[in-house]
C-alpha cells in the first residue's frame, strides 16, 4: 500500500538544515498527521510522502523553493519605536504579530534594536534555507 493524494497520513519525522542541526522532529511525541496533497505541509515534504509505503523510511534534501521559499530582503523593515506601544521593549529575538492597514497579520521577528527604530524580518525563519527530512510513514488511514 503506497499514500496517495488526499489519504490521511501518519509520519515521524526529524528534520534539519544541511549542517545537521536539527529544528523539528516529532520523536518522543505522536506522528503528525496529514492530508497528502492536501496543502497542508511544505510542498517538498509532501511530494516526498506521496508514493512512500506502509512503514517505509526515507531521507530527503527538499530545496528551499519548495519548503519555506526563499529569503525575501523587502520583508525586513524598520520600524520607528514612536510608532510602537509604550510599553513596548523589543528585543532582539523576540517574536511579535505585526498588523497591516488591511488588518491582516504577519508574524515578524525582531532582529535589532536601536534607540530610535527596531528591524523586524517578516521572512519565515527558515527561509532560504534546504532542508533535509527522515521521513517513516506510519500509517496510511
């Protein structure tokens, strides 16, 4: 039995960038479950679970393009501190839900801060970046 598009999949993963340091991995925790082609993952990892069989392991390099995309210098901005609320005190590596004039939100990171402006990078952190999976499915429901 080999996952096909739209079967429900369960799949234990590790995954790292090409120096080997790992950023996810589902070890120790249930296998995530998903929708092949369902567009719920990266289009890489999915790509790479479709055709797997019933207990199969596989490691896969998936390019940046297909994963998180590449990293996009015009999603780093500086941002006045006026325009900040006044309780506010950025720091370097913090997370932070930044709003649009259409309302819509956008995760960005803060990646400096001066007295007057703070840097923030809307880029996914693993933009740019290929990223290798050990990819078992585990179950094909």
């Amino acid at each position: 039995m080999k996952a096909k598009a739209n079967d429900k999949v369960k799949v234990h993963y590790t995954g790292k960038l090409t120096s080997g340091e790992v950023f996810d991995s589902s070890e120790g925790r249930d296998p995530l479950e998903f929708t092949v082609g369902g567009g719920q993952m990266i289009k890489g990892f999915d790509e790479a679970v479709s055709g797997m069989e019933l207990k199969e392991k596989k490691t896969v390099t998936i390019p940046s393009a297909e994963a998180y995309g590449d990293h996009r210098d015009e999603l780093i901005q500086e941002v006045p501190k006026d325009q900040l609320p006044d309780d506010m005190n950025p720091e370097v590596g913090q997370k932070l839900v930044a709003t649009n004039d259409l309302g819509h939100q956008t995760y960005v990171n803060v990646t400096a801060v001066s007295d007057a402006v703070i840097t923030v990078d809307a880029n996914h952190e693993l933009a740019g970046k290929d990223l290798v999976f050990d990819i078992e499915l585990v179950e094909i429901g």
